[in-house]
C-alpha cells in the first residue's frame, strides 16, 4: 500500500500500461512538454519519449480522429482532454466513429482507445465550462462510460479501460486530483461494469460516483450521527451499471438516494432510478431521490454554483426524506 | 358487431336509445350497496334481457348494444344468451385463502352480512360498475402504500387497510406494517392505557365514511327502527367447557375456542328450537332448514360476519377450523360473498375484552343474535355454602315478531345446557 493521489495513480496506471504494451500511447493538449494541464502526465515524456507522449494542436475533432485511425491500425490510443467541456467539439468522432466503427465494419475493427480528462464543475469556470458529459455519453450504444471516486479505483479503472478493446470514456474531476488515499501495490485491475460498496450501511443507499462520492461520505458521517446507518455504493462504471450490486443494496436498505453532479433532467440518475423501479419495485419502501445539479447554467458566482450543485446539506435532507425523518 | 353487456338487473330506458359510453345504464343493487353501473361501450340498446327489479347472476348477459339501429342481432343475441346461461351458473370466483397465520378471533357487536368490500356483484370478467357513493377521484379514494409495505403485508396476511400509514399523505410504509398490532385478542393487553405524554395530540376532525361504515350505519339504524327487540340474559356455568378445552388441548392441532364451542353450541340449540332460526318476511315467518351461524370478526374501522354454514352438521373440528380460516380470510379483505351473506343466526362476543354482558343489534333478516360475556368467577350458594365456580353470561336479543319471551327463554335454556354439559356438542 502507498498513499497516492488520483493524480498520481492515474500516472502510475498509464506508466505501467504503457510499459506492459508499447502500443499504447497518449495523445492531447500539453501532455508531453508541460507534463498535462493536470500533471497527469507528469514525466512520461522523458520516459517515454515523443513517439508515445504526443503533444497535439488545439484540435478536438482532429486528434480524437486521428486516434480512431490508429486504433484501427492496431494502436491502442489514450486521449486526453484537457477538459470534457472540450470533447464536445470531437463528439462525432466519439460518438458516430469510435463507437460505430466496430459495428459498421461488420466486427472488422475494435476500436481501443480511452477518451480521458476532467469532467464537471471546476471552481468557478462558469456555464460552458463545468459540464457534466456522463450521461451523455452513457446514452450511445457502443461505448463504456466510466469514472473513479478514488485513487485505489483510479487506477484499477484506468487499467482496465486501457486494457479494453472498445472504446471508453473515462470521467475524472478536477477537484479530485488531489484526494489521496492508500492505493495497493501491484497490477490489480478494477473490472469494467463493477461497482463497490464504499461503506456498508442498512437504511438507505446512498449511490454516488466520481467526486459526489466524497460529498456521500461526508454525508453518511453526518448522518450516523442521527442514527442513520446509509450504505455508499459507487457504480464506477456508469454504463454497464453493475445491477447486481445495486439490487443486493436496495434490497437491504429499501431506500435509495441518487446523486450525481449533472444536471436533474435525463441524468444517469434517472436511469439508475428507472432500473430500480423497474427491477426493484416491490423492495422501495419510498420513491427513489435524486440529489442532482439544478437545471440552470453554472454561474460564475461562487455562492451560486455552490447552490447549483449537489452539496453535503442536500444529500442529507434527500436521505431524511426516503426514510421519512424530516 | 352486436356487444354483449354482461352485469345485473337493469332499470334502463327504452330499447333503441343509443347510449354513449359513460351512460349511466342501470343501478345495480347489492345487499349493500346500490352502483351505477355505465356503459363502456356505445351503442344503441337494441334488446334489454334482464327485467327490471330481477334478480341477475354475474356475466349473465342483461342487455345488447349494436352499432345501428337496424342490425340483425337475432343470430348473435341466440349465441348471447347460450353463453350467458352457461356462464350464469357459475360462482364468483373465490379467492385463495391466506396460509399465514392470523390473530385469534375478536368479535365487537354485530351487523348483517358484511360490507367489507365496495359492492361489486363481478366475477373476475365483467365490467368493474363504480359506486355512485364513491365518486371521489382515484387518488383520493386509493389507499396509499410503499410497494415494500405492499410486499410485507401480503406476506404476513395483513390487511393494508388496517394499517394507519405515517408516510407522506397518508402512506402506509414498512414501518407501519411491521409496527402493526392487530386489535389485541386479551383484554389485559387492551386494558393498559396510555399516560399524559405517550397520548397523540387530541384533535376535531371529520372522518369521512368508509363503505363499511356506512353500511354498518345505514343497516344497524334500520333494524333498531324497525324491529321490536327484547333481549333474555342467562348464566352460563364454564367449568365443565373449559374442562372440555383443557381436555382438546392435550390432543393434536390447534386450540378450540370458547367462540367455537359456542357456535357450535348454538347450532345445537337452533337445531331444536326452528321457530328461533328464522326470519320475519312481511307476509310469513320463513324458518330456515339450514342453520348457519354467522360470527362477528372485528377488522379496523368496521365488522364482518363470517358464516359456519350447516354448523349443526360438523364436528367441533371443523368448525374451528373453518373459523381460522375465515377470520384470516376476513382479516385481509378475501372473504367471497357466500362466505358472509345469508347466515340464519348471529354470534357476537365481547368475552376477551372483559365484558360482563351486552346486548348485539339484531341482524335483518335474521331474527336472533347472541351476545357473549366473558368468563369470571363468581360466588354462589350451595346448600347454603358459599362456593366459587365460573360463569359467562348470555344474552339473546330476538325479534319480537318472530320470537316470544317463553321462545327466548326456552332457546337459551337449550343452549345454557348444551353449553354446560358439552360433551354433547362431541356426539
């Protein structure tokens, strides 16, 4: 075990997988010479040399292109956005190439790649800037959505979504960079479409991903304290969603909350909702709850994005609310 | 393409109105209630089977709607009327019995019949008729539950009715049916009252209706109107019944009740006084050749009185058990109809709740109903020794038409020996 930040684990998974397989590579804005906006990168051009750590043009739509051609050579391309905010220019590339190709080439070419960076509300970057993309890119078939709470998971997800033969959008948080918990040692791989229970609970479960899981486990705490024993439970990855766990929790704690950092409408929140109700109807003893990002542009105001987005004080009212304590 | 309407009795307006769906076709009367019952189909009515005022079966065909006027609806009218024969004779469908075990008997007053569910003469195909006392909008007439509480309560037999939801509006939640006490079945447990702060806030309100209670409501000021009643009180010595039962209870199977023995002693008794198991009808007392003995079952909000048919003609036994069965049925809402309408004789009894004596409405057309107390010690006089035994009183209350003071007397006299000398109820 070694006390790691995301960002730090992030790196540690590109640098292992880059050297298990040298057809992996890493492309993007300012991620060889400046070491990535983030630092996620930190290194790996003095490692591994320009041929595997590409600097690129500002250019969405043109290195994500690029990277589709590569995987159907036979590379297997990590990119990264500088934010997801950016990977709305390079959306038909994504959407209508990556997670087409293998079907419209009639199972002739997988296409390998990882669309990586950060995505949601970033401190003050105001409305075009703190996109949640989750759920839109966990609407089209043919690709998997994926995004870590921490840096164990950080990890042993980008491990195996690099080791996929599909491709894969995997969501980080700005905000999250920094959180730092011990991550164990070794080549251990978090499989794709496998959620985890981060605290075990029986009143209410408290489902949650990327950096809202933080803000769940602040919650949880707060509400132990009221004699509220809540279960986290982190999908990881967003689409597949891990039913089977999600099932094994709503049964025990026959409550739900939901909370995602995306805006409230067509969220991957309702889904989750809509498979509940449709698999677990008959263990709810309250209508699911979702705690989600309210439906107005990110205001350039602290105060205000503080209200826009969910926040510890609503996930608590919200788990009150299914267990019929307010 | 003729449409069958399939239902009870019309009083419908003339043959060749075209009726539009929504119209309201008929009144359906039920020994509780009456219903519109309106069309959903539309049509004009081109031939009305049931007469009104008659008597109709569920799914018999009562009347046929076509399309125009002039269609020739004799081939399919032919076929209608086979079917609806066939159809006709066959029982509403009963529901299954709950397996799981209920809480003992618990009996209050008494009322006829019982108005347990909204009247509905359907079987399980024909058209749902909606009560004209009953037009509130859905959501407000839906009880309200979580489906878990749903799930919970189905499996542990008890009726959400029952259950007081502390949920948002009303909603009945898995806390309240796990928290759910049915009416306790001993007086000590009910006895035990609450204390200053433990008490719920006292309030005014209005608490509307429920089908039940306004059956209850509407039938029990109709006897007490319209029927002269006078009531006769006997003691009953227990000793040699409760001896009996002490005896049962070594054997195998479940416990036999004192309500079981006294229905049981009560089909006795009307077996030998028919004058007593009878009914006032206007013109002519009828005197029934079957004795069924209806017993009352307390359910929240409202009464039930299930019926042991041919109670003279079964063994202890299977009166007891017949009663489990039908007080659980009763419990969760699933008695049949036959299951509760038409008993000769009522049995009501307070006796658990530590009652000494009282006296039950009669229930119409029945002209009898037995009210029991409990069981307590008493002092008498033996030879002029004072001596303890225990005693349960008994009171008739009968209908002066059809029953005579001497009648009441002597029927209580029969059932004050069958009851002390039990061992008659074995043979």
């Amino acid at each position: 075990m070694a006390l790691m930040s995301i960002r730090d684990a992030l790196n540690l998974a590109l640098k292992e997988e880059m050297t298990r397989d040298e057809k992996v590579f890493l492309l993007g804005e300012e991620v060889a010479e400046f070491n990535g906006a983030y630092k996620v990168s930190k290194g790996l051009l003095d490692h591994f040399g320009p041929k595997r750590i590409i600097d690129t043009p500002i250019s969405e739509s043109g290195f994500a292109g690029l990277a589709v051609g590569a995987a159907m050579m036979g590379l297997r391309p990590v990119v990264e956005f500088m934010s997801f905010n950016f990977s709305l220019v390079a959306m038909d590339q994504i959407i209508s190439n990556a997670s087409k190709m293998l079907y419209m080439s009639g199972g002739l070419f997988n296409i390998p790649i990882v669309f990586r960076g950060p995505n949601g509300a970033g401190p003050r970057v105001s409305s075009q800037h703190s996109h949640n993309m989750e759920s839109v890119y966990s609407h089209f078939p043919g690709i998997y959505v994926m995004s870590p709470s921490c840096p164990a998971d950080a990890k042993g997800m980008l491990k195996a979504a690099i080791r996929c033969d599909d491709p894969v959008v995997f969501l980080e948080n700005e905000l999250n960079y920094n959180l730092t918990e011990e991550v164990p040692e070794g080549d251990i791989v978090v499989p794709i479409g496998k959620g985890d229970i981060k605290r075990s609970g029986k009143d209410v479960t408290i489902i949650a991903w990327s950096r809202m899981m933080t803000l769940a486990k602040q919650a949880a705490e707060e509400l132990a304290k009221d004699g509220i024993d809540a279960e986290l439970l982190d999908p990881r990855t967003l689409k597949p969603l891990d039913m089977h766990l999600i099932a094994e929790s709503v049964r025990k704690t026959n409550r739900v909350v939901l909370v995602e950092e995306g805006h409230f409408f067509a969220g991957v929140g309702a889904q989750i909702a809509d498979s509940i109700y449709s698999e677990l109807f008959d263990y709810l003893d309250s209508p699911v709850i979702r705690v989600a990002q309210s439906e107005n542009p990110m205001p350039y105001a602290a105060n205000l994005e503080a209200a826009t987005l969910p926040s510890v004080e609503k996930i608590i009212h919200a788990a009150k609310q299914v267990l019929y304590r307010n | 393409m003729p449409i069958s309407i399939l239902m009870p009795s019309l009083s419908p307006t003339m043959e060749e109105d075209f009726i539009k769906q929504g119209t309201m076709l008929c009144s359906v009367e039920t020994d509780k209630t009456t219903v519109d019952y309106e069309s959903m189909d539309e049509g004009f009515l081109r031939k009305i089977v049931a007469a009104q005022g008659t008597p109709a079966k569920v799914n018999q065909l009562i009347a046929v709607l076509a399309d125009k006027k002039d269609e020739d609806i004799s081939e399919y009218l032919k076929k209608a009327l086979e079917k609806s024969q066939k159809l006709g004779g066959a029982k509403a469908v009963v529901p299954t019995v709950a397996t799981t075990p209920l809480p003992p008997i618990t009996s209050v007053g008494a009322t006829r019949g019982s108005p347990l569910q909204t009247a509905t003469p359907a079987g399980n195909s024909a058209p749902i008729p909606r009560s004209s006392d009953d037009r509130r909008t859905g959501d407000e007439r839906r009880s309200k539950s979580s489906p878990l509480a749903r799930k919970i309560a189905a499996e542990s037999g008890i009726s959400l009715e029952a259950v007081q939801g502390t949920g948002p509006s009303g909603r009945v939640v898995r806390r309240d049916v796990e928290g759910y006490k049915p009416v306790p079945a001993s007086a000590g447990d009910e006895a035990r009252p609450q204390f200053g702060s433990q008490l719920p806030p006292a309030v005014t309100q209005d608490v509307p209706l429920s089908m039940m209670r306004k059956t209850i409501a509407r039938r029990l000021l109709e006897s007490t109107q319209q029927t002269p009643v006078f009531s006769v009180t006997m003691k009953v010595e227990t000793g040699p019944l409760e001896q009996m039962r002490s005896q049962l209870k070594r054997g195998p199977g479940h416990k036999i009740s004192v309500n079981d023995i006294v229905i049981k002693a009560s089909a006795f008794a009307l077996r030998r006084h028919a004058d007593v198991n009878a009914s006032f009808q206007g013109d002519f007392i009828r005197q029934f050749g079957n004795v069924d003995v209806g017993f009352a079952v307390s359910l929240a909000g409202g009464l039930i009185t299930p019926i042991v048919k041919s109670a003279d003609q079964k063994a202890l036994w299977t009166i007891s058990s017949e009663v489990k069965a039908l007080v659980a049925k009763a419990k969760i809402g699933k008695l049949a109809p036959e299951e509760y309408q038409g008993g000769t004789f009522t049995v009501s009894n307070l006796g658990m709740y530590g009652v000494d004596e009282f006296t039950a409405i009669v229930n119409p057309p029945q002209s009898a109903i037995l009210s029991i107390g409990g069981i307590q010690p008493e002092v008498y006089l033996d030879g002029g020794i004072p001596k303890e035994r225990s005693i349960m009183k008994i009171t008739l209350n009968a209908d002066h038409r059809v029953i005579d003071g001497a009648l009441a007397a002597q029927f209580l006299s029969t059932l004050k020996s069958a009851l002390e000398n039990p061992v008659w109820l074995l043979l």
